[in-house]
C-alpha cells in the first residue's frame, strides 16, 4: 500500500516491496518540488535503502530539476553499490530522458512490477 507523505508543497508517495522502497511523486517534478524528492529519498538511503525505484506514473512533468534528482540518487546508490530503476514515465518525460541521456544511464523499465524486479536484492 502506497503510504503518501506531504513534505512542503509536495506529495511524495512511498511504499516498501520486499527490501525495494518504490517512491511515488504525484504532479510536477520540477524547482519547487524536486528539494522535497531529493530528501526523502537520500535520506531513505543513508538509513540503508538499497533498492530503490521511482514510479513515475503520476507525475505528469518532470524539468531539470528533476533530472538532477534522479543523477544524485543514482550516484548515491551506485557508490553504496545499491540497484535503482524509473518506471511509469509518461511520453513527455520519457522524452526528457532520452534526449538528457539519462535513458543510458538509469535503468528504464516498462512497470512498476518490472522495476522491482530488476532492482530486488539477492539473499
């Protein structure tokens, strides 16, 4: 079950799939909003979260801003050796990954159920 957190002006939803924590922003990921995604998540993984995946199913925009979150939380959990993985990207935001690059960088996937899959930490 998806447990939805408001953390200033933003709604960010979070629910934990076996050791996989799946984040959920709801709306716009863009200056006012991404701080907000970026704490709660890199807090989640100096707590020790090392699977992480961002479902972006309800989030209709994502800007620069946003981008940036996803290139910290990547690194972070690259240099922990953890897994991430994106899913649910609408075409506008798919877009933004391709033509950013971010599409070779982070691991795409078509579904949330896919997405954890591929981030699941073994025994």
């Amino acid at each position: 079950m998806i447990e939805s957190i408001k953390i200033g002006k933003s709604a960010i939803g979070s629910e934990t799939v076996g050791d996989v924590t799946v984040w959920v922003p709801e709306g716009r990921v863009d200056a006012s909003s991404a701080p907000d995604l970026e704490q709660a998540m890199t807090s989640e993984i100096e707590e020790g979260g090392d699977a992480v995946v961002l479902d972006l199913s309800r989030t209709r925009y994502m800007s620069s801003a946003g981008l940036r979150v996803v290139l910290v939380v990547a690194r972070q959990l690259q240099a922990r050796k953890g897994k991430f993985a994106v899913c649910g990207l609408n075409d506008e935001v798919k877009e933004l990954f391709e033509v950013s690059g971010f599409s070779l960088i982070v691991g795409i996937e078509a579904d949330r159920d896919a997405a954890v899959a591929a981030v699941q930490l073994s025994g």
